[in-house]
C-alpha cells in the first residue's frame, strides 16, 4: 500500500487559552512566534483571555499583526480553546488548508 500523499497548509493558527497568565504570557508568545519563524507557511497566535482578571490584555498589541488577542468569559478550557479555533479560522483563506495547533 503506498504512503498517504503530504498534505500542504498555506497557514498555520496557534490557540493559546490563558486565564491570569500575564506573567507568563510574554515569554510564550515570543516561544511561539520563534517557533513560527522556522516554518515555510504564515503562522498566527490566538491568544484566548479566559475570564481574566490580571491585565493580561495589556499585553494585545505588543506582539506584532500575527499575535491576536480575543476575551472570553467561559471559565473552560475546553471553550476557550473553541473560540481561539473559531477566531483562527477568520484569518485561513479555506479552513481545508489552515493547520491549528494549541497549547
């Protein structure tokens, strides 16, 4: 049976769900978009601010265009992660060729 064809994606979305993680939040943003730096495709981060009340979005902005901030109040995980994925497909041309990935 021959190999399965590779799939090529024209984008790549990084959800990242985060509740009060202000103090953590910069260093992972830059890991991710470092990360992202050594891939052949666009890579976007979806930062998902869950019920936060840290100031955490003081943070939006200072990442560049390719670092999204969305608030949520969920109190989940689960449907923070929901909302990042739903964002992130905003910015894909065809959901068919968007790869996502979270945290």
């Amino acid at each position: 049976m021959p190999a399965p064809a590779l799939r090529v994606y024209d984008r790549a979305v990084v959800v990242v769900p985060a509740h009060n993680e202000k103090a953590d939040l910069p260093a992972c943003s830059r890991a991710v978009l470092t990360a992202g730096l050594c891939a052949p495709i666009p890579v976007s981060v979806v930062v998902v601010l869950d019920s936060s009340d840290d100031d955490s979005a003081d943070l939006a902005g200072r990442y560049g265009p390719d670092v999204h901030f969305v608030s949520v109040d969920a109190h989940n995980v689960g449907a923070a992660r929901a909302v990042g994925f739903g964002y992130g497909r905003s910015l894909c041309r065809d959901d068919e060729e968007c790869w996502y990935a979270t945290t």
